[in-house]
C-alpha cells in the first residue's frame, strides 16, 4: 500500500471542497489529523415551540450516536445554541410586553449558558481527543446532558423569529462573548429548529419601518406576525393581504429586491457575509421546521389558550405530542436559505414524534461534508495535457501550513506525472496531485475527484487550496 494511500485514510475526515464561482475560483482541501466540527443550534424560543425543543434535547442521543460512527470516532467538536431572538429594535419592543426586548443583552446571537450540574463551563461545549485516545471536555457526565443543559432555551422569546439574524450575529465577531467557538480550521454545521418561519428584518430603518407600518393592516394583524411573515416576506401569484378571513396563495416564495415593502434580510446577502466567515463548502445548514409549501393559507389560528390570531398564517403540518397537538408553519424562508447550500442544506419537518431520524440524518450529511474529496460540480473538467494519462483539469494546488497562523506558508503543489488514469508515476514529486472521474460524487452533483499523493502525511492545520477554471 502507497503511503500517500494510508494518509488519505488518516485525512479524509477533513477533506473540503470550495463552490466554485465565475472564473478561476478557489476549493480549499484540509487534512488535519483528525476532525474538527462547529455545530450551531439555532433554537426557536417563541411560545409555541417548548414541545419541539423537549423532543430536540430527549432525542439528541441519535446525533450523538451517528457522529460517533464518523471513521476516525467523534470529531473534535464545540457545540453551541443561539435562540431565534435577536434585538430587532424598539419597533417590535413596542409590539410585544416581554419578548422582544430592545437593547437585548442576553440573546441577539449570544451563546447561551448551560442550567444545571450538566452545564459546561462555558458558553459552548468543548469535547476533543487528546492525543493518548482520552477526551477533553468542559463538562461532567454525557454530551446529550450537556446539550440539553445550553438548549433549555425557553418559550419566552420574540414571537418575531430571526433564525437567519441570529446566525450572523452569533458568527461575524460582534459578540465577543462568543470568542473562540468558531475554529478556522473546522467545518461549521449550522442546525435550525424552527415551527415558523424566519422573520430576520435588515438593519437600520429600512427593516424597522415593518413594525411601524400599518397601512392596510386590520386589528388582528396590527400586533401579530403576520404583519412581518407571511405580509411582506413573501410573494405569491397574488398580493397577500392582511383582512380577516380564510385566503389561499400559490407558487408562494421569498421576495427579493429592493423595494420599499422589502423589509427582510436578504438571503443572497446573508449567504454572501456568512461565505467571508466560512466557506460555503465547509458549511452545512440542516432545518427541523414547518414544511414548505408554495401553497399557503391564511385564516384564523388559536394556539394554545391564547387568543385567536385572524389573520394568520396556518400551519403547513401538524402531529401529536405527549403533551397535544403540535403544528408548525411554512419554512418557505428557511428552506430557500438551506438551498443556498446545495447537498449540505437539507430539510426536515418539525411535525413528527421522533426527531431521531431527522437527527441521524443531520449527523449523516455533516460527516460527508468533512470526508468528501470531491469537487465542486461547475469545476471544469476539460482535460487540459494530452501527453500526461488520465484527466488534467486546470487547477493550481498549494499548501498552506500552519493554516491562519502567524507562521502560515505556503508551498506549491505540482501535478503528479501520471503512468495511467490512476496510476501517478511512483518515482514522481511528492507531494503532489492528481484528479479522477469518481462515480461516488455523481450523488453530491459532482464529476471529479481530487488525491495528494505525500511521503508523508500532512502537518496538522494545513489547508491544501485548489485554484480551479470553472464551467461558468
């Protein structure tokens, strides 16, 4: 066996590839010794959601169980929880006695502190191998208690959910209570629990401007959601409209642009500040919420013993819990934003009994993400040296040591000779690389696949980037 070979099989739990743009774009490939995982659990706190965040903690020992089947065992793992509160300023503090608090000290994409002995010291959790096989953590007991500790959230928070809001604040470094969650060198797994949909407005006063207007709003709407989603965060076939009574909208989607009713984040431009924090294909973005259906009605709803809400927008599904009937709302928002991420950004529906499925699932989707050596899907694959075998697509490979350090360098990759298709010439450099047609990334939406043939194995935080042409 080559050894180039056995190092793979050490690496590839952190092999990455980048999406690919217009023009020569970059596919970053890592190969530390062993796997290291962000995971951010977005965790709505609106009232409605205290029965899904039951079932999220009681089954949290299927994705505990599936990350543990990853081939090198557990990654290196930090796990934290935001809620879906943000600080959406005084408008929606006026709209709510409690839940929407403006300045916001506690949430607004802060880490939340763990309750109880099973707490972590810490805003986050912390449980990496040392390299005697042990572990390092910053808790006592199970990583499924330790987690139930940080997602005991609550059901007090912003009927105004801003899962999207709260992602980017919880990541772009404004909140250093957050300092140190977020590794480098990790990949970044981002899980939504959510029964509505995302309400995130944009800063400044083009998205307060949704808690102030009330043109055309009838009284049931006035303090409601519905004034923020479903009213102005989608477009359907025809203009939805805030009376009461039962409606019916089709081929319903987010709306886009830069009109003066666009109140909401705008998902291209969160893609784009979350893409400057992580690279997407180092990004997995996983939804437990309402399913999203294009067809959308409004009506009536009561939830709970409060008040009915006329209008509302009515659930997309519904399932019984231990403790009644539970819905949850059209994700349409939230689904749109996970599609930004490919086969990474999937979709599961908050109205089921037993979340270990969608959990294992998850786990599933973040373990192919950190082991895929496969490009991305517009890398173009025109062979570009006739005289060498196999397929030479027009890539530059450089390894960067010491990846985000002050002690970086970075050393040039070049191509391996190749004596067949999959064969590089055994007295050629190494380290070195070559491409293959690989069946196994066809599902992933992918032709090529990348190998380092090395001598020896990879230092530990080194990223090998690919420059790549693409096809478009």
């Amino acid at each position: 066996m080559r050894w180039s070979t056995i190092a793979l099989v050490l690496c590839c739990a952190c092999d990455h590839t980048v999406s690919v743009g217009e023009g020569p774009a970059t596919i970053l490939k890592q190969f530390p010794t062993s796997p290291d995982l962000d995971v951010l659990f977005v965790i709505d706190n609106s009232a409605s959601t205290e029965d899904k965040q039951a079932l999220l903690q009681q089954d949290m020992q299927a994705f505990v169980g599936a990350l543990d089947e990853f081939p090198t065992g557990r990654p290196n793992l930090h796990i934290g929880v935001v809620t879906s509160t943000v600080d959406d300023g005084p408008g929606a503090a006026m709209l709510s006695a409690t839940g929407c608090p403006s300045p916001n000290t506690t949430q607004d994409g802060r880490l939340q502190m763990g309750l109880g002995s099973a707490a972590p010291t810490g805003r986050y959790i912390i449980d990496i191998a040392n390299p005697d096989g042990s572990r390092q953590t910053n808790y006592n007991g199970t990583l499924q208690d330790a987690f139930a500790s940080i997602a005991n959230v609550g059901a007090g928070g912003c009927g105004f959910e801003a899962h999207l809001a709260a992602i980017a604040r919880a990541l772009n470094g404004l909140n250093p209570e957050n300092d140190g969650f977020l590794r480098p060198d990790a990949d970044l797994a981002i899980v939504i629990l959510a029964d509505e949909d995302d309400a995130s407005i944009k800063d400044g006063s083009a998205g307060q401007d949704v808690f102030t207007n009330t043109a055309g709003l009838s009284s049931g709407a006035i303090d409601s959601d519905f004034r923020v989603q479903p009213l102005f965060a989608y477009d359907c076939d025809q203009p939805i409209t805030a009376g009461s009574g039962s409606a019916t909208y089709t081929n319903c989607r987010p709306r886009a642009g830069n009109g003066s009713n666009d109140y909401l984040l705008d998902l291209d431009q969160l893609e784009q500040t979350l893409a400057a924090i992580k690279d997407p294909s180092q990004t997995s973005v996983s939804l437990i919420a309402g399913d999203p259906t294009t067809t959308i009605m409004t009506g009536a709803l009561t939830i709970g013993g409060n008040p009915p809400q006329d209008p509302a927008l009515l659930p997309s599904c519904s399932t019984t819990l231990a403790d009644g009937n539970a819905i949850a709302r059209p994700a349409i928002r939230l689904n749109a934003f996970a599609s930004h991420y490919d086969w990474r950004g999937t979709f599961q529906t908050a109205c089921q009994t037993d979340y270990s499925p969608a959990l294992t699932s998850m786990a599933g989707t973040m373990t192919t993400m950190m082991t895929t050596d496969c490009l991305a899907s517009n890398v173009d694959a025109t062979d570009t040296d006739g005289s060498n075998a196999g397929i030479q697509p027009a890539c530059t490979v450089t390894d960067h040591i010491g990846y985000a350090t002050s002690t970086e360098t970075d050393v040039a990759i070049p191509a391996c000779p190749m004596t067949g298709a999959t064969l590089p010439d055994p007295n050629g450099p190494r380290p070195c690389w070559w491409a293959q047609t690989d069946e196994s990334c066809t599902q992933l939406g992918s032709e090529l696949s990348l190998r380092i043939e090395r001598a020896t194995p990879a230092e530990a935080g080194t990223l090998v980037s690919i420059n790549c042409a693409a096809t478009n």
